[in-house]
C-alpha cells in the first residue's frame, strides 16, 4: 500500500494556464502540499515562462519564501501584468498584481471573506472578481457545510461581483445585495457585464439562475434569458452583440456540460446553435471579433476542441483523441471555466494535455497542434495495464465506459472486477491520468483487479437526449446500462464472474446503495457519500432544487417518484457486505443518508461498517482522510474479492 500510495503522489499535476494577449508568454499553475489549519493540503503555485518554452520558469509570488495558494491568473489587455488571488497563512485569500516584464507583486485588496476569479477590464483599468464578504467558508455546496449552531434562521452571505481599480484602492460591490452572482464576462467595451446570478441562498440555487446583464457603474441589472435548464460560461462576442452560454441539464456548479446557446443582446430567445450535438461541451471562447466560438467537448470517450459557427450553426473539428485538455480545472477531474488559453489572434494557444495512461504536462502550439514545454512528469509511469473504450447496446443506446486491465495478466487466470460509478449523475469517466490517494481505479488495479468505469444514460458525452435519460428514472435505466456492460466485459476479459464489485461516490454512492437492493451479482461494495432515501434526503440537503428538473415536481406534490428510486424502499432485498463513508459537513448528501443506509443493513444482519471523516465535506480536502480512505477502500475489496476470499 504505502508503495502505491507514493507512486500515485509522485504524479506532478497543473492546475492551470494562461496564455499572454500576443503568445509570448505563458503563466502555469502547480499543485503541491501544504500546510493549512494543521493539516496537509493542496495548494497551487505560479509560474511565468517563455510560451515556446525556451525559458526557465520564474514564479509569481505575492509571499516569496512562504508557501502560499495562489491561482486564478488573468493578463491584462497589454500583457504586462498579471493578476491573481494570492492567499497567506492568515487564510484570507486577496488580489494580487505582478509585474510580467520582472517587476514588484503588489497586494490590491483587504478583503474580508473568500473571493475569486479576478479578470481585467477591455481597457486595463479596473479588475472584477467574485467576492463573498464575510462568508465563513469557500461558496459552494463541494465545500464543508459550516456547522449550524442557534436558532435556524438561515444566515446568507451572497457571491457579489466586485471591482477595484488595478492600481489599488477600495471595493465596490456591484447588483442588488440579495443576487447571488455565479460567473462574469465583461463586455468588449468595459460597460457591462454578463452575468449568471439567482436570488437566495448561492449554494442552493445554482440550478435555477438565470443569465442577466449587468451595469458595470451603477450593478443595475436586465434579466436577458430564464433557464430551461442550467446555465454555464456565459462569454460576450467581441462585437458586442450577442452572448453565448452552455445550456443543458447539469446536476453540480462548475462541472459543466451541454448545448451551445447565443442570445441576442437587445433581448429574445437563445438559440440552441447545434441541436443534437452527439456530445457535451464544457468550454466555450469567442474567436476575437468574429462569428466562431472555440469549444472542447466530450463525445463518447473523447475530447474534441472545435470551432463552431453559430450562424451557421455547423462545427469543424480542430482536434480529437481519447485524451482531456483543460486550462483550468474543477479539483484536477474536469474542465473549469477554460478550456483552452488562447492568444488574442488565436494563432497561439497553450493546453495542460494527458491521457488515462500519459501523465498532464503543459503544451503549447497552434490549436490543436501542441508540443510540450514541460516534463515534470517524464519519469512517471502508469500503474494500471490498457485502458481501453468500450461500446455496448442497452435498451436504444450505445453506451460507452473504459476497461482498465491490472498492469500484469497471467494466461488462465481469472481476476476480480470492480465497477466504479461515477458522481454526479451529470458527469463522465474521462480520459484523465489517475493520481493522488483518491485514485481508487489505480489502486486497485495495481492489486490485480480490472475496473470497469461506465458512462451510463444521465452522462455526459453523448448530447443532452442522452444526458436527460435519466429524468424521472434514477436506478432504473440507468443501472440497466451497467448491467448489460458488465456483460459485456465479462465477455472480452479474463474476469471471475463470482467476484464482482461495485463502489462509487455521491451519484456513485447513491447507484452503489442502489444497486444491491436490485441484483445479487456484486459480492462487495463501497459506498461514499451515497444517498439512501429520496423522501428523507429532499429536506435535509442544502441544495434541494437541483432535484426538480430530475423529479419534475417536490417531494411534497410528487412523493411516489422520489420513493421509487430510494434503495431504502427495497432495503430488505440487499446482502451485500457494504462499507459506508462520508464526511460529517458533507452539504450535497447530509451524513444522516449514510447513518440511515447503515443502520439498515446492520439491523438487517448484512456485513456493513461505517466510517465517519470529521470536518470533511462531500469531498475530502484532508491529506491524512484521504490516505485512510484509500485504504479502508482497497482493504474491503480485498476482504471480500481478493485471493484469499475464494480459498
């Protein structure tokens, strides 16, 4: 174990790029641990350097001889200074000016509360930023739940956008103080801004914002479009005329997928630009002044970056392969808010590239045509065998998933499987190189398991029929396509059909705790942060409205659709020995599902333990709980799959 858990920590991750207006230079970010509260965490660094990677990397650094968490880069217009959120032992993140020619960092803010996303104006002279003045905690419902104390009356600390003049100086907030404002883009000419924003509580009303126009003096607001469904990445055109946006069904903030939308505006209804897309994008950029949108996407296993013309509503692929490129990310597992840094005449562009089995390095190049400038990772090998896509046919789909071989087969044996379902249910398995102590694939299959990872219907990848699939239908449809796939790969691979798992996390919990009260097959499970019970969990999360566009109605005027998709309605039919873990601030899927779930399958005399990760939320930030999970992880698979268990 600790020689796994080493060679799954030696992979050297990036967090992000960004490329200077004219492509000369090129700031990255990398990921190490740090020290905070006590506790090793992660925490990122910055470095400028020469964009054809022909300069040693210097790094941009509010604290220099500290460790401090700095992130968030934007150029400004000229591409002479940088901006970035730079946060110190006092815990209290600020934004941070440096001078890109090798001049003083200058510290422009006393905040008082988390703020991010700092971005120049067209015109250099003022940066904006999300601002969340004297929030006790980091907004998102991902986050630790602060704990609740006293009379519940609940107590709102709004994400506002703010402004403050580059040279320093006081913050203005800017939109009504009960807005809750998600994303930004300033307008070409400095005036206005777009904005996704909902009233009420930021963490529980992602699902239901809406796309408004800000005023970039007075925070006066126009409301522009209402969702259908969520909204993401709102971008202005360079001519000032329309805004694009993603639109589609997406079950958590920042962990984007969907349709393109453009909207005029002056007002009127978006329009889908590529209705029936075969595939989910993440990313959106406007090409300059012109009519194209630059986006990544993921199609069925693979990331596509493509240039789509949104009045003719057609898209040329640039690039594709079986691969992920971000220039920023969501905790290292999915694009964030860019997808691809861009030079202003997009003729340069600058990516962090990997593979499941090619470690990230940061690359550069015209897009779609990248070479590396860095080779932090060249000594880092996989420890798994072939990962490979694989396609089958569940009731009208095509379904796809990874196979993902241990890293040595003996001919004549049979190994045990597990498969991994993945958060969400709006997400994907994708093509990513596996690392850190969360890596639960890696490990296993480094103790010789295969690991089967399916993009079930409700995923992305496949256009938004097939990410609505599951509306109305958790567990049902859905595990119809992990089932049929693990036929399958029980088919293709040398795998003992009598030493089968299942595990996964929030959604994954949630299908984990599901799929042993409808089928025997699986002889262990793991289930983290799942969901138990519909009917309970409704009024305890902190985040209830992402539910109503999958249950079409409350629980309280539709209780039938929430009872049917609850495994605590078929507890009873469950044998499977389970293992439970969650984090006690956990504000996506509260403990008490986990407790309830356990209680179930002790009463019911099934082999189950639980395990409680203090002041940890729906995911684990904590170095040492991440480590024990692992462990707890690959110790219960052992029990119940490994060699010994079938002597």
């Amino acid at each position: 174990m600790p020689a796994v858990l080493d060679a799954l920590s030696s992979v050297h991750p990036f967090s992000e790029v960004a490329l200077s207006p004219d492509g000369r230079s090129l700031v990255y970010g990398t990921v190490s641990t740090g020290k905070r509260g006590g506790a090793d965490v992660d925490v990122s660094s910055l470095w400028l350097v020469d964009a054809r990677g022909r300069t040693a990397p210097v790094r941009l650094t509010a604290c220099p001889g500290a460790a401090c968490d700095e992130h968030g880069v934007g150029w400004s217009p000229d591409g002479t200074h940088v901006v970035f959120v730079t946060t110190g032992a006092d815990e209290q993140p600020q934004v941070a000016v440096a001078d890109a020619r090798g001049g003083r960092v200058e510290i422009l803010t006393k905040a008082h509360g988390p703020l991010d996303t700092p971005r120049w104006s067209p015109d250099g002279k003022r940066i904006a930023f999300l601002y969340s003045m004297g929030a006790p905690k980091q907004p998102g419902p991902l986050n630790p739940l602060a704990r609740d104390a006293g009379v519940m009356s609940q107590t709102i600390y709004e994400q506002r956008l703010a402004v403050v003049s580059a040279t320093g100086g006081s913050i203005a907030l800017l939109g009504p103080a009960d807005l809750n404002v998600y994303e930004f883009d300033w307008s070409p000419d400095g005036s206005r801004f777009a904005v996704t924003a909902a009233r009420g509580s930021g963490d529980d009303n992602w699902w239901i914002a809406e796309l408004d126009v800000m005023d970039a003096a007075s925070g006066a607001i126009t409301t522009l479009a209402k969702p259908s469904y969520q909204m993401a990445s709102p971008r202005w055109s360079g001519d000032g005329r329309r805004i694009a946006f993603i639109g589609g069904l997406m079950s958590d903030e920042s962990i984007t997928g969907g349709d393109l939308y453009v909207v005029d505006v002056g007002g009127g209804e978006p329009r889908n630009v590529l209705p029936g897309l075969a595939a989910s994008l993440h990313t959106i950029t406007w090409n300059g002044a012109s009519n194209r949108v630059i986006a990544t996407e993921f199609a069925a296993g693979e990331e596509v970056l493509a240039s789509i013309d949104v009045d003719a509503g057609t898209q040329k692929e640039l690039w594709r392969a079986p691969q992920m490129i971000w220039a920023n990310s969501v905790m290292g597992f999915t694009p964030g808010d860019a997808g691809i840094a861009l030079s202003r005449d997009a003729h340069w562009s600058a990516v962090i590239r990997q593979s499941y089995t090619s470690p990230p390095e940061v690359e550069t190049g015209p897009p779609g045509r990248w070479s590396a400038i860095t080779h932090a990772n060249a000594t880092v090998h996989p420890l798994t065998g072939a990962a490979q896509n694989v396609f089958w046919t569940s009731d009208q789909f095509r379904v796809q998933g990874m196979l993902v071989a241990p890293p040595v087969i003996e001919p004549g044996r049979r190994y045990p499987l597990v498969v991994e379902v993945h958060g969400g249910p709006a997400f994907a398995h994708y093509p990513i190189f596996p690392s850190g102590p969360e890596a639960f694939d890696v490990a296993l299959a480094s103790r010789g398991y295969w690991i089967f990872k399916p993009n079930p219907r409700g995923s992305y990848g496949q256009g938004e029929a097939f990410t609505r699939a599951n509306v109305r239908d958790f567990g049902f449809g859905d595990l119809r396509d992990v089932l049929s796939g693990l036929d399958a790969v029980l088919a293709r691979a040398p795998i003992d059909p009598a030493r089968l798992g299942v595990m996964g996390w929030s959604y994954g919990g949630y299908m984990t705790m599901w799929a042993v009260t409808q089928t025997p097959r699986f002889r262990a499970a793991v289930a983290g942060a799942g969901l138990s019970n519909w009917l309970s969990y409704y009024g305890t999360n902190n985040i209830d409205t992402w539910m109503l566009p999958y249950f079409g109605a409350s629980v309280y005027d539709d209780p039938k659709v929430y009872e049917r998709s609850s495994p605590m309605t078929f507890i009873k039919n469950a044998h499977t020995p389970t293992l439970v873990l969650s984090g006690d601030r956990d504000a996506e899927v509260p403990i008490s599902q986990s407790y309830e779930y356990w209680n179930a399958l002790r009463r019911l005399g099934v082999p189950t333990e639980f395990v409680v990760y203090p002041d940890e939320g729906h995911f684990f930030f904590k170095r040492a709980d991440q480590v024990d999970r692992m462990t707890r992880v690959l110790g219960w698979f052992d029990r119940y799959l490994g060699d010994a268990a079938v002597r």
